[in-house]
C-alpha cells in the first residue's frame, strides 16, 4: 500500500456548522446560471440569446482564446438573462430550467476503446473541459497540452470541507470509468489523493490505472499544489493537469450515459446554516430557495459559493459556482471593537500566541468577514511559513510579484502555486496583505507574459 | 457606553476629517486616533473571508508590554544608584520617586518628538500612522544613560525616525534599527553624554555633585579595561556576588539594560506570543559565549580574562540580544538566516567591546552591523532554495 504524506505546517480552522453525514435532495431549483467569472483567463463569447431553449449540455458560450473550450447549460430551459456588468462585463448567463430535464445525447461510450483525441473532443463538447485546470497558473487546462502528469484530489482539508469518503460511497464503478477516461489524457502518472487520517473508502482503494497517495495533516493538506510539490513538481516548461474528485464521477457519467450530468453533492454548512448537511443538486443551482430556508437570519449574513478561504462571495439569491462543491454561511459581522487589539478576543480564532485562541484548541469558532485590523507594510517574518508547506519562500515570492520582477518570481517558484495554496497565509498575516489576489495578479502576468 | 463613544465620533469628530471638511488634510491623524479606539468593523472585500484576530496594533503593544519590567526596573535602580553614590540610605519608594522624577521624562520625550514626526509624514505622504514607533519610542529612553539632556533626547528621536525610517519608506522598509540609530547617532554626536564615569548615575554630571567620597559611576564595561575581578559598585564598595548583581541590575548603565532578570522577564513575553525570536535569541547568546570563551583561553589583558558568562549580563547585551536584535524587520527573514545573524551579532558584539574599549557597547555597533548584513544573509538562503528546486525539478525531469 502507499506510504503516507504527513504534512505539519498548516492549520485547521474550525468552524461550527459542519454538515451532518446525511445526505438530501435540494429541492428543485428555478434557475441556473453559469457564471464567466469562474474561470481565469477566458474571452468568454456568448452564443445564445435571451428566449433561446436549450437542453442541458447545449453550448451557451465559448473561450475565444480555445474555441474548442465550451461551456454547456447545466439545464434544460429557456435563457431568461446574460447579465452583464460594468464596461459590459459578462457575468451571467440565466437559464430557467424545465421541469424535467432534457438532454444534448453526446454518446454513451467505453472510455478505454476511444483515442486521446476522442476523449478530449467528447469532454469538450459536453461542457466538462473547463473542470480540467493546469498548474503553472491555475487556469482551464489547454487541450493542446500534453501534461506530464495528472493530479486528482479526494481529499479537500479546507475548513468545513465535504467529506469524499462519504460521498463516494457505492460510486466506484463510475469513478473508475471517469478515470479511465482521465488516464487517456496523460502518458504519465494519474496520481490519487485521499484523506490518509481517515478510513479510506473503497472507491478510491480499489480505484485502478492510478498511483494512490495518503496525505494527512492540518490544511493546506488537501490542496493539489500540496501534492504536486511533493509527488512531482513542476518546472519551467512542465504542465500537469488537476481535477477534483466529483469532477471525475461527472465525467464517469458522461461516458456512461452519453449526457452532460451536472448534478453534484454539496455540503451546505457554516455557523449560520441551521441543520448544516449534504444536498444532491445541480451546478450552477440558485442559492435563493436553499439559503431563504437554511440558514439563520438573526444578523447579517456572508453567503460564500466554495469554502471560508478561497470561495466566492454571492448575494443570498446568487449561484452556486462552477468548482465549488460547498456553500457556507457565516456572520458578516462589521461592528467596531473598542480596543479590540489589546483584549485577548476569546471567541476569535488566531495562529498567534498573543491571543488566547491557542489554549483553546479544540474550540468550534463562529468567525465572521472582520479584518480584525488594517492593512500595513510587512512587518512580522516566518508567519507564512508556519502555514505553507511547500519548500519556498512565501514572502519574498510576493514581494517579487509586488515589484513585478518576472525572473525573480520564477526563480521563487511561482510556477508551483495557486491563489488557494496562499489563502492561509492572507487568513494568519499580521499585515493583512491580500496575498491571494497579488498572487493570482502575478501568475496573471506571467501568463500573459508567456502567450 | 462603547457604542454611544462610537456614534459621537462618527456623527461629530469624523465628518471635519473626511473629504471636504475643514480638517481633511489632518485625516491620517484623526484615523490613527479612531483607530486606537476601535478596531474598525470593516470586512473582507476580496481573498478569505475569515481573518485571524491578529493585527499590528496587538503586535507592537505586546513588544512594549514585554519592555515594561526593565523600565520599572530601570526607574527604581536610577533612584537606588543615585542614593548608593550620595551614600545616603533611603527607602523603597524615595528611589522610585527619584528614579520617576529622572526616568518619565525622557520617556515623554522621545514618544513625543517621535510621534510627532510620525504624524506630520503621515499627513504629508497621506498614509496612516504605522504602530511601529510605539515600540521605537519605548527602546530610545531604555538604551540611554540617565543623565542624558532631554533635547537630545529629542534631537536623536527626530533623527532617527526621519533617516532611520520613513526616508525609506515607513515602518518594515527600514534597513536600521530605529532605535538604535537614535543611540547610535547620540553616541558619535555626543559622545561625552554617552559614554564615561558621569553619565549613568542622575546628577552625576552635576556642577556641584554631592556624591560621596570614593563613589564611582564606572559601569563594569568600564572598570573590565582594568581589571577582571574585584569589581566595585557606584558607592565604590566591592560587589558580594559580581555576578549576580548584574545579573539583578544592581549596576550602573542605561536606563533599560542593566536587569538581565527584568529583560528575561520581556524575553519570556516575546517568546511566549512569539513574537521575538527564539533563534536569534538563543543563537546570539551562543554566539556571544563562544566569543567570551575565546578569550578566556587566548587572554592577554584583563578584559579578556573577564569570565565568558559576565559578558551575557554586563552592558548592553541582553537588552540589545533580546529587543533590538529581534526587530523583525531589520533582522534575517529567514529561518536560517535568522541563526546566522543571531550569532554573528554576539559574536561580534563581544568582540566590539573588547577588543576596543573605546566603543564599550559594542552590542549597539554589532547590531547595526549585522541589519546592513541581513539582507546579504537572506541573499544567500534564498538563492540556495532556489537552486535546489532547480535541481529538483530538473531530476524528476530526467
């Protein structure tokens, strides 16, 4: 059996409101949508038009830089509305659903008997390409690319994460058919990561075609530049391509059914959600029903499509995103604290030991939006590294972005990171710097400075 | 009550201070005020939408609390210095009310001038007003000698937050200690006021002193360029335990420094949040040992015979080892590099002060010395990680 990765530096921060293992179907939602800014980098071009009927699976808009990256409805229905923003920003595309859904027939087909080049098309047309992203730069893969491996992650370590092994359950035979799909993709190694703390389900154990690898530790355990980092890094030049685990069933039932099946199970959870448990819906599902009935009203609330740390944040009436397997609910909060910065806070979470938060380990926090302080040059060292399991230097790497040095973030390894791989250390800063958006900025820059 | 204070500076103060009042230009001053009040309720725009309760304000008022027992310390051994070398017996509280009357002033003085600069570039470059000086404005008075005059005080305060600091850029782009710089800039401005036999012990640089017969205000540092033992204290009587009485703070010196148990006290605050830190803590001790050692063994004057382990509580070492060499920013930034520093910083800090009795403290220059270095340090630390990721991946390439 594989041996275990034991990570040390990181921490996990917990929250009240975790979801409880039963598992519900979300009612039936009225609309859908699938939200361009989802996805970095894209020239989003949409192709259908208000009052268009589509079926699920049907092509609403397409990546100008990658024709062949499309994204596809969810639903079947009719495109009620393409929002747009400010200097026209595309944000939106809404489509209410049918109360029974229709279908586009992509051809159920045995992945092993199709070519690279057939599997690609096929998760193309369907819509399910863009779950594929690549690191360096933590964007859709390119379908052109050939990486050099492919990193698929079962095991999500972020605060009030879903729980794989209990969502796989009884899943195994499409998971595997979803894998051997996967596998046509790279002439490399497919490499599976699961929860090595816990008891692994079968799905993953007898999973085939894949080398399996048990990580355990604090967060960012779970995240795949973890395991990159550690199972094989990526250079200057080198691809690898990542998925997260329900990414694969989608795309398991894509080949057995021939259809672009979107449903997904979410953990719908945090300290403000009454009853936090699992939901059986659809991606880009309307949060309106579900949150109007779940969670807490007693204050203003943050309703966040994806996790506390790296998630989106959405209006109560907003979308479920296109990678997010979550939605969590905690206090907005916004009340002044007068001298907050001298009195020891119990009910705040901190890695610092000048709070009392660390005498009290095993407390369940419910932490709201607050900065807790303001932004200020950086002043306190080793703080980030006491998060960030990777062999580089999270400080001088931002600095260098900050100053746009391109050689100098390169040198530092920014090849190897994502915004997410960063989010602890923008939650433990003492400075309060926005590491997460400078990092995303700078693999931006060198992505445009790259093309 | 927190509440109704609240809504009365915001209704009432803030309103002259935003865009368009009357007092806009002083904006960075009123949001430094409201914002020691309260730590303002604002949320996460963007990145992770939990933060940890930790912030800048909590950082450095804890490194000022960690200062606190070596002030008192300070106040009450200025008094019990001044009382052995008039020879006259007084109570407890007579030699803190002494030390008060002498100590507090000059305390006012440096966060006065110091602040007052900080405010006046914050109003200028139209940023806030950074925490960092709370910190700097405690240092400058505890590495100064009592007797030292208020203006100048001022003078190198000023100095020091202006060259040291926000020349650079503010608070974490300095390349120098700040307050360190202060004394530095005393130290070769005046050197009469900073170093000698008057100047430790309050009114010894008096006209008309009523010291004692056969008083002396020699530090240790001072009386080791003449011997290695047999050390007198300021009513020139010989210590009982040399040792033990500096390490105590029985002994004449800057304000701040002389209680190597009051700055333990502090060091075990620094520790304990985390915020000093314990490598270049431990590494300077060691690297300050080894050097006392060294002489020990090769000792050619009495200076180099003194006992390797009086270095660790004579002078200035431990103040500086523990609050001045630790500044975050001025230190390495990296692990490594930070054991690097700390022990180059003893190392030659003890060095500095014997093998040039001119420069007594040592510590100060060797501090000085190693923040121009650190970044050097740092250099090489970092340039090996990344040619060992290159390595790395041109390995698993292959």
């Amino acid at each position: 059996m594989s041996d275990v990765l034991k990570i040390k530096r990181g921490t996990n921060i917990k929250l009240q409101g975790e979801a409880e293992k039963i598992l519900t179907d979300a009612p039936q939602a009225e609309t859908y949508a699938i939200k361009p800014t989802d996805f970095v980098g894209i020239k989003p071009k949409v192709v259908v038009k208000e009052g268009d009927e589509v079926k699920a699976g049907t092509v609403l808009m397409y990546d100008k830089n990658h024709e062949e990256v499309k994204f596809t409805s969810p639903v079947s229905g009719e495109v009620v509305e393409v929002k747009r923003g400010e200097k026209r920003k595309l944000l939106e595309i809404i489509v209410l659903a049918d109360q029974e859904i229709k279908y586009e027939d992509f051809g159920a087909a045995d992945p092993s008997s199709l070519g690279r080049d057939e599997i690609i098309k096929k998760l193309c047309n369907a819509g399910l390409w863009p779950l594929i992203k690549q690191r360096p730069y933590d964007v859709i893969a390119n379908p052109q690319d050939k990486p050099k491996s492919i990193f698929i992650t079962a095991y999500d370590s972020a605060p009030l994460a879903p729980d794989n092994d209990f969502i796989f359950h009884g899943q195994g035979e499409l998971f595997q058919k979803g894998l051997d799909a996967v596998a046509k993709l790279t002439e490399g190694k497919v490499h599976l990561s699961v929860d090595g703390s816990a008891g692994v389900d079968e799905a993953f154990t007898k999973a085939k075609g894949v080398e399996l690898h048990r990580v355990s530790g604090p967060h960012p355990a779970g995240n795949v530049g973890v395991h990159i980092h550690h199972f094989d890094p990526v250079g200057a030049g080198q691809t690898v391509w990542t998925l997260k685990a329900q990414d694969v069933l989608s795309i398991g039932r894509l080949f057995e059914s021939g259809k672009f099946d979107a449903s997904r199970i979410i953990a719908i959870c945090g300290p403000q959600i009454n009853d936090p448990k699992y939901y059986k819906t659809i991606l880009g599902t309307t949060t309106k029903k579900l949150f109007q009935d779940l969670a807490n009203h007693d204050q203003q609330n943050r309703y966040i499509s994806g996790n506390v740390l790296t998630g989106e944040k959405i209006h109560e009436d907003g979308y479920l995103g296109f990678y997010d397997y979550q939605l969590t609910v905690i206090p907005e909060g916004g009340e002044p604290r007068m001298f907050g910065w001298i009195t020891p806070n119990p009910q705040k979470f901190s890695v610092h030991r000048s709070l009392v938060s660390w005498l009290q380990p095993s407390k369940k926090y419910s932490l709201n939006a607050e900065m807790n302080g303001e932004e200020r040059p950086f002043v306190v060292t080793e703080e980030y590294e006491q998060v960030f399991p990777f062999d580089v230097y999270p400080v001088q790497l931002i600095k260098a972005i900050m100053v746009e040095d391109i050689e100098l973030m390169e040198a530092l390894g920014i090849y190897e990171v994502a915004p997410e791989d960063f989010a602890l250390c923008e939650v433990v800063c003492t400075s309060k710097i926005p590491s997460q958006t400078i990092v995303r900025d700078g693999l931006e820059m060198l992505r445009k400075e790259m093309s | 009550m927190s509440n109704a204070i609240h809504n009365f500076i915001e209704n009432k103060v803030k309103p002259s201070f935003d865009e368009g009042g009357k007092l806009e230009k002083f904006y960075p001053a009123y949001d430094a005020l409201e914002t020691f009040l309260f730590v303002p309720g604002h949320t996460a725009k963007r990145g992770a939408h939990i933060r940890d309760a930790v912030d800048m304000k909590r950082t450095m008022i804890i490194v000022v609390l960690a200062l606190i027992p070596a002030l008192l310390f300070g106040i009450w051994n200025t008094g019990h210095q001044y009382f052995l070398a008039t020879g006259e017996g007084a109570a407890f509280m007579d030699k803190i009310i002494h030390g008060a009357i002498k100590v507090l002033p000059i305390v006012v003085v440096s966060y006065a001038s110091g602040l007052l600069v900080e405010f006046i570039f914050a109003i200028i470059k139209k940023h806030q007003v950074n925490e960092g000086f709370l910190v700097s404005g405690m240092l400058i008075p505890l590495c100064l000698p009592v007797e030292i005059p208020l203006w100048m005080v001022a003078a190198a305060t000023i100095f020091a937050v202006i060259i040291g600091k926000e020349v650079f850029g503010g608070t974490g782009m300095n390349i120098l200690n700040v307050a360190l710089t202060a004394r530095a800039f005393l130290f070769f401005a005046y050197p009469t006021w900073m170093s000698g036999d008057k100047v430790w012990i309050s009114e010894g640089t008096a006209q008309a002193s009523n010291y004692a017969d056969g008083s002396t205000g020699a530090t240790l540092l001072a009386q080791s360029t003449e011997k290695s033992s047999g050390f007198v204290d300021a009513a020139g009587a010989a210590y009982g335990d040399t040792f033990m009485s500096a390490f105590m703070g029985f002994i004449p010196g800057s304000i701040g420094e002389t209680s190597t148990l009051a700055i333990l006290i502090g060091a075990a605050i620094l520790l304990i949040t985390g915020i000093g830190s314990w490598k270049i803590m431990l590494s300077g001790v060691i690297g300050a040992y080894t050097m006392g050692l060294i002489f020990n063994a090769f000792a050619v004057n009495p200076f180099m015979e003194v006992p390797a382990h009086y270095h660790l509580v004579m002078g200035g070492f431990a103040f500086g080892i523990v609050f001045m060499a630790t500044d975050p920013v001025s230190a390495a930034q990296t692990s490594t590099g930070k054991y690097v520093y700390g022990f180059l910083i003893g190392l030659l800090g003890i060095m500095i002060r014997v093998f040039n009795p001119a420069y007594p403290e040592g510590i100060m220059l060797a501090i000085l010395f190693m923040n121009v270095m650190a970044p050097l340090i740092d250099h090489y630390v970092i340039q090996a990680n990344i040619n060992r990721r290159q390595k790395r991946t041109v390995a698993v390439a292959a």
